[in-house]
C-alpha cells in the first residue's frame, strides 16, 4: 500500500520572497528554485498568482492559528470526555461479570 504524498505548504511571505529573490540581479529562477527545493512549475505558478491578483495574492487557507488551535482544544476535550465514559463503562461491565 502506498502512502499518500505530502505536500509542502508555503507561507506567502515565503513566496512573495521567491519571487523578490528572482527578479534580483545575478539570481536566475532555476538557481532560486534549486535553492529553495520547489518546482519551475511551482514557483511559476506563484509568480503568475502575484502578477494577477497583486497584493490579494496567497491568502491561506482561511483559518487563523488561534482559530485552528481552539477548534483543536475543542476536539481534545471530547475525546477526551469519550475515552473517560468509556473507561467507567469497562470498570461497570467488569463489576457486573464477577
């Protein structure tokens, strides 16, 4: 069975970095892209979302960090609570056999 790729994720400002650090003078995109271990494709693809969409260029995924935490925290708590009903139903079940 294959595992599934996992894929890179990259900052904005990481991109927007990129793509200063190409356009710079002496630096080429092949060199950049060797450097920093992504794609032609990929670093293309990032320059063309920048030319298009300027500034609203890479917003994320939407979630902020203390939102994704709390969402987590949240999930937590209930396996959590699930894990201890279920213990105490073992213990129970357990009594009731003996």
């Amino acid at each position: 069975m294959r595992k599934a790729k996992r894929y890179q994720r990259y900052n904005a400002e990481f991109k927007r970095e990129a793509i200063l650090r190409a356009s710079e003078g002496g630096m080429t995109v092949k060199a950049v892209c060797e450097e920093l271990g992504i794609s032609a494709r990929q670093f293309q693809r990032w320059r063309n979302e920048l030319e298009l969409l300027g500034k609203d260029a890479f917003p994320g995924s939407g979630k902020t960090r203390d939102q994704e935490i709390a969402a987590l925290k949240r999930e937590l708590a209930q396996v959590k609570k699930e894990g201890d009903f279920l213990k105490e139903a073992a213990t129970f079940f357990a009594k009731q056999s003996k």
